[in-house]
C-alpha cells in the first residue's frame, strides 16, 4: 500500500473516531459475512457503530487520543465498537453479542472509558454495572423517598382522624 492510500485511509479512520473517548475492541477474524452481517445489523439499530481497522493504520489515526491505547500491538485487524448512550450500555450490548452462540468468533480484546484502557474482563465486569438510565431511576427514587414517606405519615395520620370523626358523626345520629 502506498504512503499516499495510507494517509487517505488513515485521515478517513481519524474523521470517522474524531470525538469518540469510550470505545470497545473486538476480534472479528475468522467470522463468515452473514454473521459480520448480522452483528452490524443488531449494532446499527441501536445506535452503535463497528469499523473494521487494520492496527497499524488505527494507531497513526488514533495519535495523541485516548483511543491510541488499544492499537498497542500494531499486527492485525481489529473492530473498533463505540457509540450507545454510554460505555456501560456499550459494554452491556457487547457482552450480549459475546454471549450468542451464532457469534462464537466475535471476541472481546478490551477497551478504552474515559481515556484508561481496559482488559477484556474488566469490560465485562463493566457490562454489569448500571447504564445512564438506571443510575438516573435510582437517583430520582433516592431524592423522591424522603418525600414519600413524609406524605405518607402525614396522610396516614390525617385518615385515622377522619375515620374517628366519622365513626363520632354516626354514633351521634345513631343517638339522635
């Protein structure tokens, strides 16, 4: 390959990674097209893109970024998985695929969140975490409980008054 293609192709992977901090390397060597298909397919419809890169060329795009760690060993090709909501929700979709028996060749090599690399396992341990989504419901849940449980007191106390008020009201009419 020629110094020019290599500069075109490496200015296209640069273009292509330019602002991604959070991503995940896969092994894809060895996998028939109808699963790459498939892969990229279950990818795409939720938000997350795979580019297939040769290391070498992703590391001279990747330099001076915090996905430059990934690249290390600079003999092969690898995909590049980055997007989703957050790395947690990444993570959590990549142990999906790594679970699936039809995607078998599909290996995890390891990642990058918040510019520190990443074995594989530590992905994995990741994908357990809670997402975005989840952090947020639980949050809310711990800022609403104080609330709830001062209006349940409240209204609890105030329902017993009632009904003694109203168990008075019918006795005096009973009397009456």
């Amino acid at each position: 390959m020629s110094k020019y293609v290599k500069n075109l192709i490496t200015g296209e992977i640069k273009d292509r990674l330019e602002g991604v901090d959070d991503a995940i390397v896969a092994d894809v060597i060895g996998m028939d097209s109808q699963a790459t298909f498939e892969i990229r397919k279950l990818f795409r419809e939720k938000g997350i893109n795979m580019l297939v890169v040769k290391r070498s060329l992703a590391d001279r795009a990747t330099d001076g970024s915090a996905l430059r760690t990934l690249f290390a060993p600079k003999q092969g090709g690898v995909a590049v998985v980055w997007g989703s909501e957050d790395f947690v929700s990444l993570a959590k979709e990549i142990a999906a695929v790594v679970k699936v028996k039809e995607f078998a060749k599909f290996e995890l090599k390891g990642g990058v969140m918040d510019g520190e690399a990443m074995s594989a396992e530590e992905v994995l341990a990741v994908s357990k975490w809670p997402n975005r989504q989840e952090q947020i419901s639980m949050l809310v849940g711990q800022i609403l409980a104080p609330g709830a449980n001062l209006s349940s007191q409240l209204l609890g106390a105030g329902a017993t008054l009632a009904g003694q008020v109203t168990k008075l009201v019918e006795q005096k009419e009973g009397e009456a």
